[in-house]
C-alpha cells in the first residue's frame, strides 16, 4: 500500500468518526499506531490539500 492510500484511509477514518484534525501530528500518530508506518506531517498536509481537497488554518490567541 502506498504512503498516500496510507494517510488518506487513516484521514477519512478521523472525519467519519468526528475527529477534528488540529495538527498534522495527530494524524502522523495515528498512521503510526494503526498502519505501522513512518510518515512526516508535510507528507500528511501535502496529502490532505492535494489528494483530498482539505486544509486548515492555525488559528492564533489574541488578547481582547
């Protein structure tokens, strides 16, 4: 199986079971525990943008 099938059965997983997906080290964790695989978080956000469509912004505290 490749690395890309890899990350996007696991991302698809997360959201199916409404995980938010805040970090791209979440998903790297997940990879990791259920596919035994190494991956990177830029090969999990090149992934999401690309194969899938999906991206998230870092949002940021602000004082009031």
């Amino acid at each position: 199986m490749k690395i890309k099938d890899v990350i996007k059965k696991v991302v698809t997983g997360m959201l199916e079971n409404s995980i938010t997906i805040v970090k791209a080290d979440t998903v790297v964790e997940q990879v990791r525990k259920k596919e035994n695989v190494e991956v990177t978080a830029h090969q999990v956000k090149t992934v999401m943008k690309d194969e899938l469509g999906l991206g998230y912004r870092l949002a940021k505290k602000v004082p009031i």
